[in-house]
C-alpha cells in the first residue's frame, strides 16, 4: 500500500463565467435556452500535481484566487476536476465552510444534535460528546438561544467544535483557525494539534504564514491555479514570503 493518503495527478478545474447581469433564475434560463447568455472561461487549477504523506500535516499557500479553496473542495469530492485525477485513500472531513448544516431557526442545543446527525453521529454519541462541545465553544449561556440571534463568530465556534470531534484520516481545514477572538484562534490551533497527534493528515488553507509554519511539517504554493512549489514548510513560506517583497 502506498504510504500517500492523498496524490493529485494532473488536476485542472475550469469554470465558466457569465459576465451578464440577470435579476432572477427565470430570466437566467431563458437567456440560457436562447443562446443569450456569453460564459468566459476561468481556469481555477492548471496542471496541479503533488503528494500528501499519511500523517503530514499540509498548508496550502497563495493569494486570493489562486485556487487553494477550489483544491480542497475536489480533495473533499465536493466538486470533480475538469481534467486529471484525486486519490483519497481514507476517510475524510472538510471544515470548510464552518456551521453549513445548521437551522438558524433552532437552538444551539438542538442544532448539535442535528449537525452531528449529518457527521454520522448517533443521537447517544452527541449526548455523551454534548458537554464537551459546549465548554470548547464556550457557549454555556446560550445553549436555548435560536443560532439566527448569533453573531458570525459564535457560529463558527460552535461549527468547528461539533466537526473536530470526529477522528478522520484526512482533515480539510479552509481559514477555519480565523474564528472568533485570540483566545479561541489558540484553542483551535491546539485542537489541531492534537489531531495531528493522534495520527490524521491535515490539509490547512491560511493567510496566516505563521500557523502554517506552526501547524504544518508541509506546504503547496498555488499562484493563479498553477503550483510554484511544494517541500518543507519553512522553505515554501520563506519563498512566499519574499515574493510578497
């Protein structure tokens, strides 16, 4: 068995672009049926190729639309590439957009319950998990508040306490260590920690050169879809790094 939990042969992703402005999806289609509407090709990736190692901890580099959000989602299979292949040998988790399953409409309590029904959770597990997800969120005095009445932030700290408590093999974690205040961006960074620890393989998309060189042992540096480089992660960033210069 291959000792890669991720390889990415080849991979390109393109999207096509409607530069028009339609109001609603009805007009949307009928432009569409009548050969109205004009698309612009945008290439997302070009040719990306590299390998993630089982137990590595990788952060991806680059600017904004250089394609890190877009290779996440296909190593998530949330998207499929235009051309190329992506060979997960493992279970995966995406934290990617934090607190997507949730019901504004109910409380923080019953959404844990939902949430952790969408991870696969049996209702006794999320019991038993119930108290722990609460104190790492830090949302004792909230737990009957409907979520609509919550600011971003303490979605996000509550998203990222439900998802982190599963034991995957591929962690897929997209500018998740930006949510709430100092204290919270630690406590989520030694959560990471630990589950590097504990044997997962992390894949860290960040603006934050330095919890990428804190987290990761590896890091890829995308620019407009295409790879730069990928080795060590203090080599890759000092080169990001001074390119910013």
């Amino acid at each position: 068995m291959s000792e890669n939990i991720v390889e990415i042969n080849d991979v390109s992703m393109l999207f096509n672009l409607s530069r028009e402005k339609v109001d609603n999806i009805k007009e949307y289609f009928v432009r569409l049926i009548q050969g109205k509407l004009t698309f612009e090709e945008f290439w997302a990736l070009r040719n990306v190729s590299f390998n993630i190692k089982k137990g590595e901890s990788m952060g991806i580099l680059g600017l904004n639309g250089s394609g890190k959000s877009t290779l996440l989602k296909i190593i998530a299979g949330i998207l499929k590439p235009t051309t190329g292949k992506i060979s997960v040998y493992g279970t995966v988790a995406p934290l990617i957009e934090l607190g997507a399953g949730f019901d504004f409409e109910l409380t923080a309590k019953e959404n844990i319950f939902l949430n952790g029904a969408i991870f696969g959770y049996s209702r006794s597990q999320m019991k038993e998990q119930f108290e722990e997800i609460i104190d790492f969120a830090e949302l004792w005095d909230f737990v009957d508040v409907p979520i609509k009445n919550f600011s971003s932030g303490m979605v996000a700290r509550l998203g990222f306490s439900i998802a982190t408590l599963s034991k995957p093999d591929v962690l897929i974690a997209d500018e998740i260590l930006g949510v709430g205040d100092h204290k919270f961006q630690m406590k989520c960074e030694r959560r990471m920690e630990e589950i590097i620890n504990n044997g997962a393989t992390v894949i860290l998309v960040s603006h934050s050169i330095d919890s990428v060189r804190k987290i990761c042992s590896q890091a890829a540096w995308l620019n407009k879809g295409q790879l730069v480089n990928v080795g060590s992660a203090e080599l890759v960033c000092n080169e990001y790094m001074a390119s910013m210069e």
